[in-house]
C-alpha cells in the first residue's frame, strides 16, 4: 500500500514553483476520457434530430469547439489539484505571444469559417469567383473551402478571403445566370440582320434556355466597329466558357454565310510629300 501511494506521489518537478506528481496526471487523464464520452453522446444525441445539411455544418463547428472545451477542462482539473497554471503560464508569456502571431491567420479561416457555416454565404455547388479565379464549390470546411476551377484544377481557398475580399456568388439567386457575348461588326451592316442572327444563334444552342427569349444591345459606334452584346440565360454557368466558345464558332459562321464582316482594328495613315 505505501508503494502505491509512493507511486502516486511521485511528482515531476516543472519549474521551481510548480510540481506535477503522478496522481495528478492520473486524475488528468480520467478528466479527459470523461470529457471526450460525455462530448461524443452530446454530438450522436444532437446530430441525430439534424437533417443532413446542417449535420455536417454542426460536426464542423463541434469539432472546432470541443479543443476549447480540452483547454478549460485541463487547466480546470489541474487547478483543483493545485498547480497554479497561471504562474505557468506567466513563465510562457513570450512563447504564447509567438504562437499567437503565428496562429493568427488560422483563427481568422476558422472565425471565416464558422459565419460561413451558419449564415449560408456558401454551400456545395455553388460557383464562386475570388481573387479572379472562378470554382464550383466541393466542400466548406472549418479552415478552408474546396473548390474545382473550370479546367479541372482543385481550388483551395482560405476561408479568410471571404471576408476581406470581394466575393461573387454567381449561383446564390438561383442557378440561372444571364451570360453576355461582345461582337463587333463592319460599319454599313445591316444592323437588324446581325440581331436576328445573333439571337438566332442563341436560340438555336441547346443549353441556351428557351424560357428567357435572347436579347441583343447596340452597345457603341467604336472607332472600326458597330458593337453589339448578346444576352442569353443558362442554368449552369460553370459551363459558360464552352457556351460561349459553341456560340463564337456559330456567329462566325453565320456572318459568313450572310457576308457580315467582322472588322480589324485599322488605322489610315496619309502622307504629304515635301514642297518645292
């Protein structure tokens, strides 16, 4: 019997005002077991009256808040045993101060990531446009955001940027965008004949919805060119880029079986010869 409580009392000297002694560590970890059931029945009890999207919103935001729940358990437990960790962490000032200047931006993604969460700026499938690169949405993390770029390419996106950087949500109204196309034509064109072609050609695409008829604006006399803008509306305008590129193809090909000509820029230059 007087081992073991030798062995209890065995303590690990720290620093000179603060010993930690085996039964401690003991009562530590009996602490944190208990704090990790009583966590992992609150979130199958909790989870189990959520439907499927708001699981995961909560999983993310639970698993975020449970490491605090740790760090006030820990110094809590280690308090009724009579370490004082406030003078621990007196001694750790300078190194708490360091970590929390080097953590600073992850606090940042995680806060982000939470708003982002709860108030719904973004959910799976949606197209987003940040920093000029344009994703659908895979996934919403605490940290990060996951998204896919038109070409195939993983986007990663640090949750902060949502907050301090402007942030387009083409599909947040719904997923039907209007979509424009700029062309310029030849001056002396029949300017009513390259609308009723362009709209033609809009109409005529299969991803283009019939629902919201084409329009087309006679946007500007330009210095070598009438120019016009074709407005149309999509239901997925993660594929725009290859609407746009079958639609260009189109209007070539139409304007040349019409003789409409689409002009180069050129300039006229007149020289004057030299007086004698």
């Amino acid at each position: 019997m007087n081992k073991i409580k030798d062995f209890l009392n065995y303590s690990f000297e720290i620093s000179d005002k603060i010993h930690l002694d085996v039964k401690t560590i003991l009562f530590l970890i009996f602490i944190l077991l208990l704090t990790n059931f009583l966590l992992k029945t609150i979130r199958k009890v909790v989870t189990k009256r959520l439907d499927e999207e708001d699981k995961g919103k909560f999983k993310a935001i639970f698993s975020f808040l449970k490491y605090f729940i740790y760090i006030i358990v820990i110094i809590t437990a280690l308090e009724s045993s009579g370490i004082q960790v406030g003078v621990l962490l007196a001694g750790s000032a300078a190194l708490l101060v360091g970590i929390g200047l080097g953590l600073q931006t992850l606090f940042q993604d995680i806060i982000s990531g939470i708003f982002i969460l709860l108030d719904k700026t973004l959910t799976v499938n949606d197209i987003v446009e940040v920093d000029g690169k344009v994703g659908k949405v895979l996934e919403v993390k605490l940290r990060t955001t996951i998204a896919v770029t038109i070409d195939d390419k993983v986007l990663i996106i640090p949750n902060h940027k949502f907050l301090t950087n402007s942030l387009f949500n083409w599909t947040q109204n719904g997923t039907t965008t209007i979509e424009t196309l700029d062309i310029g034509v030849a001056y002396g064109s029949d300017v009513e004949k390259v609308k009723k072609i362009l709209i033609d050609v809009a109409k005529e695409h299969p991803r283009v919805l019939k629902s919201k008829t084409p329009d087309v604006l006679f946007m500007d006399f330009a210095d070598s060119s009438l120019q016009f803008r074709l407005r149309f509306s999509i239901n997925d305008s993660y594929t725009h880029l290859k609407i746009k590129s079958d639609l260009r193809f189109k209007i070539d090909k139409k304007f040349r079986e019409h003789n409409v000509s689409i002009p180069f820029p050129q300039r006229d230059v007149h020289l004057f010869g030299e007086k004698r």
